[in-house]
C-alpha cells in the first residue's frame, strides 16, 4: 500500500496530541478477497470519561493536479470506511485528515462545504511542516 505525502507527519501530530498509534495502517476485511486499508487508527484515554475513545484517521495531501478529484476519492474512501467500522468496529470514529492550506482555501468553496456538511464528513485539519493538529471538526 502506498503512503500518503504526510503519513509521517500527521502520525506524528497524532501523538504530540496524546494519541496512541495502534494500527499502521489499520486493516478491514470486508469480504474473503476484500479488505480495506486505513491509514492509521489510535485512542486515547478520556480522563473525563475514563473510557477509550478510538479513531481511524485517512491521510490526505491534496498535492496533485485536481483538488476535485482528490477530493471524489478521499470522500468515497470515508464513507466506505465509516460503513466498514459501522459494521465491525461501531466505536470507532473515522477522521478525514487534510493539510490547513488545502482546507482553508479548497475546503471553503460552498460545494465542499455543503458535501462535507451532507456526508457528516468528520475532519483532522494539520500542518504538515509544523507535525500539529490545528482542528478538528466532528
């Protein structure tokens, strides 16, 4: 499997944040001869809740030609990833990761905003040169 642009540095934002890496990439097999790969997964402790909050993160570098296109991919990842964990992982929440400057200018076109919106896309905004979450949005 192929890692994204920022892998590295959004593992490490994950974890200057307080989380544990627990998959690298986090696997799901859907069927006999299909599985999905996810770029990571983690937890981490609640201390409010004392419970463990899980999440699979998707990693996204948005540096190629069409944002659009990379847009259509990313989005068909995320829902097939939500319904995977839907269906065999329910506490686990999936995260779209995006570079700040990508969400910034392409993430606030209306029409993305609107499909993100309809789709309940959760969001991991970081900056990749700096390795730090700067928002997440659920």
């Amino acid at each position: 499997m192929a890692r994204d642009v920022f892998h590295q540095q959004v593992k490490n934002a994950l974890i200057k944040d307080g989380w544990d890496i627990t998959h690298d990439p986090f696997t799901i097999r859907i069927s006999e001869a299909i599985k999905l790969q996810i770029d990571l997964a983690a937890s981490s402790t609640i201390a409010a809740e004392r419970d463990s909050e899980k999440i699979a993160v998707e990693i996204k570098s948005f540096v190629g030609d069409s944002d659009i296109s990379a847009f259509h991919m990313a989005l068909g990842q995320y829902l097939n990833y939500c319904q995977a964990l839907e269906e065999q992982e329910p506490s686990r929440m999936v995260y779209l990761a995006i570079p700040v400057e990508t969400y910034e200018d392409f993430g606030q076109l209306p029409f993305i905003q609107r499909s993100l919106n309809r789709n309940q896309v959760k969001l991991i905004i970081f900056d990749p040169k700096l390795e730090e979450i700067k928002r997440w949005i659920s």
